[in-house]
C-alpha cells in the first residue's frame, strides 16, 4: 500500500515534510517522494500527518475480572480509534497479573481478540500485595516489557528496593505509580479549591512527592530504570529534572487530563472528574506544561480507566478514581500543547510514539525501512468529542462535549487497517 501526500514525521529519521509512505508484507518498504504505483492499494493523505502509530504505556483493559468495565477487545478497539498501535496494560487485574503464564494467557488471546499490540506489564509482587516479589525475570521471559504495582505503592521500601535489584540485573523497568498511601488519609479530590468548594477530603501534593523522590533515589542507587507514572505535580517535574542531572536511569510521562484541566474547572459533585492522582491546581497544570516544552517529560501517557457508569454516579466520596483517555488523548494533545504553542508535532509524536517504545524496547515508534507498518493518519481539524461514540464501554470522561482540534482518520498495525 502507498499512503500519498502526506505530511510524514518520523522523529527518529528527522522527517517532516509532504511525501509518501510504501509498507508491504507488513514492514515499512519505502519513504520518498513520488513513489511509482498503479492506483491499486493508495490513499490519498493530502491535509493529513502520517505518523508511527502511537505506544501507550499506561492503560487499564480490565480484563480479566472486571468486563464490565472493559474487556481486551473493547480496550484495544478503543485505542486504535485513538491512533495507538500498542498499549501496556497495567497489572491491577482480577486476579492481578502476577506470573509467567499470566502473561502468556494475556499474549494468547491478544492474538485473537486485539487488533493492536499488547505489551504486557508484570506486577511487582505477588497478588500486588506488598508482601512477596514476583518471578520478574519469568515474567520478562514470557514477554513482560514492564514491572509496576499501579493502582499503589510498593510501601515496603526493602522490598521495592529489591525488586529494583533484580529488575535492574534482567532489563526490566519499573513503571512507577507514586502514592504514599499513608498520607492520602481518605483524600478524594486534590486539596484546594475545589475540596473546600465541595467539602470533601483533599490529597496534598506530598502523597505523589514523598514517593516520587524515594523511586528516583532507588534508581540512581539500583541502576533500574524507573519511569514516573501520571505525574501531576509541579515538583514532581523538579525532582524528575534533578535526578535526569544526576545521571540516575529515569524517565517520566504525564497525562493528558493533568495538563489539560485543573481543579478550578471541577464544576461540582461530579465524579468523571475523580482520578488518582487527582486534578490538581492550574500552578500545578501549567508547571507541567512548561517541563513538557522544556523537555523534562519523556511521554504522555493517558492512564485509560473506565469505569460503568452506575459507579460513577455514586459522587466524588464513593466512585472509583479514573477516566477513559485512549479515544481523547491525541486531540487533547495537539489543542492544548501544539496548538497552545508549547510543542511542535515531531515533539508529539515523540512523546506519544517514539520514547514510549524507546522505554520498552518496543519496536514501534519510527516509519524506518523494516519496522513495522504501526502507522496512525491524523489531522488537526476541530471536532467535538462525544463520548456516546466511544469504543471502549467506558464513557466516563470530564471532556465530553469540548470542542478540540486534531482527529484519528486511520490506524494500521502491521499493515492491516484496524481503524
């Protein structure tokens, strides 16, 4: 197939201009311009980017355990309406996935039942109950490209230091999700405008930093690659910056709905703005907009977590944290940070394609000759996001209704068109 006209970018090759793009057999066969074909196989990409498809390394497909909030098909259908190609699910599962054949069953049906790339992520410890390390290097074995307890923290510093340890000695990194759940104290919402407009317990910004210093100590310490998950905070950006000066193994991401909104914006008793970490004030939301022009973030993730919508109308005391993100991300993107004039779009699709892969080992994120044919066709264009069209079950979205710029036309994976 030959994709034609489009404006190509490809971080890792220094493209960014108006060409075409051949793939064959699933592999990236060409990129140059004007191309020979016979009309058969070509789309025509004129006012659209061609881009690697995009990596999310941070998502929750629910399954197994909790389909009726998501299932592997729903989940992944969702993302590749969103441009991704490949996404990590996080371990919270029920029950979590916690072993070597875990990972295999996952890695099985996602032949079957995905239409993009599952990279599977290992829990730390067993049952993520804090208590016993999981067989990492089995894990990474059947194909784990990450480790993390998300969803909390791994409070027995001996023990996360150890797995630290061995993680370093088999290659896996930590993806980090930072909360002391000593000082979250029963907080629902951040602490500030709107916990005293509503009354309700708040979450300082301490409950993400206390944890956030500790991990980057252990991974200047440990020689582990740790990766800061969602961060939401001004001084998470300054820690992160300090210990990529000191030459620690670490990285960090950042989701759309933490640079996006802040807490000033929740208009009441609402729980599709309820997510952990919380929103938090616009100080907070435009310090991580300035680290992500200034290049301290590595990634933008979206922390996809739906939820039914019966749990979500049980208000901010009793929902559960999260919102969907993989249908919203690109379009949040590219209206707050490009067009908000923080980025460029070679950044974009280096934070959403090209470094998330880098941070996995995954093959994605370049439209180099081999790779493979992981390729998202996306515009600039203003649209309305409207989550009654959402493909994953969950609309549980804040967003709903605004009105955005940038939109998903395609999205191939090994050359085949799954959206």
């Amino acid at each position: 197939m030959i994709l034609r006209n489009g404006h190509v970018i490809d971080p890792v090759n220094g493209i960014d201009r108006v060409t075409d793009v051949a793939f064959r057999d699933g592999v990236i066969a060409a990129v140059a311009d004007n191309l020979p074909g016979d009309g058969e196989g070509e789309l025509d990409c004129r006012g659209a980017y061609v881009v690697p498809g995009f990596v999310d390394l941070h998502v929750h497909l629910r399954d197994p355990g909790q389909t009726a909030k998501e299932t592997l098909a729903t989940g992944t259908a969702a993302a590749a309406a969103g441009g991704y190609t490949a996404v990590a699910p996080m371990p919270n599962t029920t029950p979590s996935t916690d072993s070597a054949e875990k990972i295999a069953t996952l890695l099985g049906r996602a032949k079957t039942e995905c239409p993009i790339k599952l990279l599977p992520v290992t829990a730390v410890t067993i049952g993520q109950e804090g208590i016993e390390l999981a067989d990492l290097a089995a894990a990474k074995e059947a194909g784990a490209v990450a480790m993390s307890e998300d969803g909390k923290s791994v409070m027995d510093i001996l023990l996360y230091r150890e797995a630290l340890r061995k993680a370093a000695e088999v290659g896996l990194p930590m993806l980090a999700h930072c909360e002391d759940k000593n000082l979250v104290a029963g907080g629902v919402i951040n602490e500030g405008i709107a916990s005293e407009k509503l009354g309700l317990p708040g979450i300082t910004n301490a409950v993400e930093d206390v944890i956030t210093a500790r991990d980057l100590i252990l991974a200047g310490e440990t020689g582990c690659h740790v990766h800061l998950c969602h961060c939401s905070t001004a001084f998470s950006a300054t820690l992160l910056k300090a210990a990529k000066e000191a030459g620690y193994p670490v990285s960090g991401e950042v989701c759309p709905h933490h640079f996006a909104m802040c807490d000033d914006e929740i208009p009441g008793d609402d729980a599709n703005y309820k997510m952990n970490p919380p929103l938090r004030s616009r100080a907070d939301m435009e310090a991580l907009r300035e680290a992500i022009r200034d290049g301290v973030f590595d990634c933008i993730s979206t922390d996809h977590a739906p939820h039914t919508a019966e749990e979500k109308a049980r208000g901010f005391a009793k929902a559960p944290f999260g919102i969907v993100g993989s249908e919203t991300a690109f379009a949040l993107t590219y209206t707050t940070l490009v067009k908000g004039g923080y980025i460029d779009m070679p950044t974009l699709v280096r934070l959403m394609s090209t470094n998330p892969s880098r941070i996995v080992g995954h093959t994605g994120g370049t439209l180099s000759i081999g790779a493979p044919a992981d390729i998202a066709i996306v515009t600039g264009e203003e649209c309305r996001i409207d989550a009654r069209y959402f493909r994953s079950k969950g609309k549980n979205t804040p967003f709903d209704g605004r009105r955005v710029y940038g939109k998903v036309l395609a999205t191939f994976v090994d050359g085949a068109r799954v959206y």
